[in-house]
C-alpha cells in the first residue's frame, strides 16, 4: 500500500514539478483544522492514513489516502509557517523528493 502511494508522489513530482514533495503517515490525532468550522481536518480515523504534501512557492496540495492505497482526495493551502508546522506535527515522514536545482 506505501508503494502505491510512493508511486503516486513520484509521478505528481516529475509531472509539476513541486520544491518539495513529502509522503506522511498520519498520527492518531487531528493534524489540521481551518477557520471555525473546520474545512479541512485530517484526521487518522479509518479513511486517511497517508498524506503527501507537495509544497510550491505560493501554496501547500494535500493529498489523502486510505489504508488500501485509494487517493480520497486533495486540497490546497496557504504556504505559510503555521500551517507546515501543524502538519509536520500531526504526521511522520515516510518518503521526501527535494527538488533539484
């Protein structure tokens, strides 16, 4: 199932080209909640278990995955230093592409 989704961020990250594209397991808690009545809460329950979070200049795409490897969905963020250190919190590094320069 990691293959699968090491697989996925490979193809997003020669196809657009991100600075950074990181594959993330989700830990048991909230990682991410937006505004007052969230938008966005990733949360590790039995849909999402996996995140790649690929980072460019002005934004943050999230993408979701289930514990079979199914992309549930995606999401675009602010790229700003609270936002990365929330998901950065709620999830442990599994597979990271720098980009090259």
């Amino acid at each position: 199932m990691l293959k699968t989704v090491i697989k996925f961020g490979r193809r997003e990250y020669s196809e657009k080209k991100p600075f950074s594209l990181e594959v993330r397991r989700v830990k048991g808690n909230t990682v991410l909640t937006r505004g007052i009545m969230p938008s966005l809460n990733i949360r590790k329950i039995k849909e999402t278990l996996y995140i790649i979070v690929a980072m460019y200049a002005k934004n943050i795409r999230i993408y979701s995955f289930s514990k079979e490897g199914i992309l549930l969905g995606g999401e675009d963020l602010e790229n700003n230093p609270s936002v990365i250190k929330k998901i950065l919190s709620g999830t442990k590094l599994h597979y990271h592409l720098p980009k090259k320069v």
